[in-house]
C-alpha cells in the first residue's frame, strides 16, 4: 500500500504572483483600518508588525483575509 502522505512543490510564489507581488518583496496591507508591513516569502505569509502573541498566528489571519478579500494591499 502506498504512503498517503506525499510531498508536494511549494506555491508560495505562484501565491505572491496571484497578487502581482514576488516573493520578499514587501508591500502594506489594509486590515479593519490598520496598516500592516508584509512579505509573501519561501516559508510563507510574513507581517513585520502585526501583534507578537505566542498563541495565534496573526501572519495567518491577515493572508486569510487577503484570500478572502476583506483585506487590500496598498498601492506603493
């Protein structure tokens, strides 16, 4: 029987192209009115000055907003 689990190739950067960005290149992104400095990177979504909180990782909820459409990224 063959392994479920298999690796795949990472889509980071076919992510960042989604939003014409590359990866680590930053860029801001608009979040219920707050500004947040961000990056698409190898290893995934990076906020350089979202909340530090060991619990929650506030890097997932601003890309998930950015999927989603609730967040915009702002013109340099």
């Amino acid at each position: 029987m063959e392994s479920e689990l298999k690796m795949t190739e990472n889509k980071m950067s076919e992510v960042a192209r989604l939003f014409n960005k590359k990866l680590g290149e930053k860029f801001q992104v608009k979040v219920d009115n707050r500004v947040y400095d961000c990056s698409f990177e190898e290893y995934g979504f990076n906020s350089y000055d979202a909340f530090d909180n060991p619990y929650l990782s506030f890097d997932a909820f601003i890309l998930q907003e950015l999927l989603t459409g609730t967040a915009v990224i702002l013109n340099d």
